[in-house]
C-alpha cells in the first residue's frame, strides 16, 4: 500500500512500502490550504515539476534540513545547486530513474514555469509531469500543472497508469470539463482532483469532474486535506 497526503494545492506526501517518503510540489510557507501544525520529518525524495512558487516554494528549506533526493528539469536543479542545495538529480522528458524503491519518468505537461529569483523571472526550463513506478508494479501520473493534450494518450500506452492527479481549478490549469478528457486518455481508474480551491479563481470542484465522468467507470478520489489515504 502507499500512503497518500494531500497537503492543498498542489503539494502531496506519498509514503511507500517500507517507508520511503515523496513529496511533490512543495508549498508550505504562503499556501492558505496548507493543513496547520504538519511539519515534514522525513523526504527521502523531492520532486519538483516547474518553477512557479506555488510548486517550488519551500524546496530549499525542506532540502536543505532534510537532505533527500531532489528531481527535477536540468534548469531548476541548477538554480537549485547555486542556492545550496545538494543531492539534485536532474533529468528531461521521456527519461526515467531510479528514485529509492520506485522509478521516476518525466513526462509533457503544457504550462510556463518562470522561477522569481529576488523579484526578477529566471528561465525554468520546460513543466513537466511523472509517472510514478511504484514497488509492486502500480503506476501513478502526476500531471502537474498542465492543460489537457492529446499525447495524455501515449502516456497510457507506454504506462498504462492506475491512477492520476490532476489539476481541476481551471483558469491556471485545466478545469474540469480538461480533466474529464484528460481521465479518458489516460484510461486510469482514479482520479485525484487538485490544485483547486486554494483561491477563489481556482473554481473548478471534484462534484463537476465526477459528474463528467459519470457512466465512465473512472473513479473521482476527494482527498481531505491533512488526512492520510491509502492506495
């Protein structure tokens, strides 16, 4: 079983068999559905899909005290590495690695992902998503933040994940009518629904993915903010 932690927006913690912590998109400091009193004790990995402040935040904090494996673009880990931070382990798109007990592909997303560097935009590299290689054979996509395209489709063919997270808040991603489409490429089971709901503009809601999905045998997975989940 893995153990997963929605921790708002766009910032989840997976713990895997035998123990191996992930956490992806890391904002803690600034994040008004960031559950209150959770603090990490343990990141053995750190993945990181583009460079907006609402996915990057607190990544040199938490890398820096916690000392895991960071994964990201070749661009982010290289800002990364010039702010401190040790341990990067770059990649690109269509790569896969070795990441603890799973495997890590980088895959498309389509977005920007500028990173503010003391006011100023420093080049981020392209956004990305993963699928994730879980112990056991299951596979979970992390989409990111991304609009829906159609090589989602291919991504099903070569992966063929169980299950996905993606971003229904529309406005900065897609919405759900995006995500609904996005499901059926990706022909997974699940759905978890995020990076909605953390402001007003991010209106789209689980109800509205479900109910687009309704009669497709796709599962919608709300996740409670703060309260582990077991997959």
């Amino acid at each position: 079983m893995t153990g997963i932690t929605w921790l708002g927006h766009g910032t989840f913690e997976l713990v895997l068999d035998g123990g191996q912590t992930v956490v992806l998109d890391p904002w803690v400091n600034g994040n008004p559905s960031f559950p209150q009193g959770w603090e990490f004790s343990r990141i053995d990995t750190l993945l990181i899909t583009h460079g907006h402040f609402d996915h990057i935040n607190d990544a040199i904090t938490l890398a820096q005290r916690l000392k895991p494996q960071v994964i990201s673009n070749f661009e982010i880990c290289s800002w990364l590495e010039s702010k401190g931070v040790e341990n990067t382990s770059a990649m690109n798109k269509g790569g896969t690695q070795q990441a603890g007990a799973m495997k890590v592909t980088m895959t498309d997303a389509r977005h920007s992902s500028g990173i503010l560097d003391d006011g100023k935009f420093v080049y981020g590299g392209e956004p990305a998503g993963y699928v994730l290689h879980l112990p056991g054979g299951r596979r979970a996509y992390f989409a990111g933040d991304t609009a829906v395209f159609g090589d989602m489709a291919l991504i099903a063919e070569l992966y063929q994940p169980e299950l996905a997270f993606l971003p229904i808040g529309d406005h900065f991603t897609m919405g759900p009518q995006q995500a609904a489409l996005a499901s059926r490429l990706l022909k997974v089971r699940t759905v978890i629904p995020m990076h909605y709901g953390t402001f007003p503009v991010l209106a789209g809601r689980p109800a509205e993915l479900a109910s687009l999905l309704q009669g497709s045998g796709i599962r919608v997975w709300e996740l409670e903010i703060g309260k582990r989940a077991e997959w």
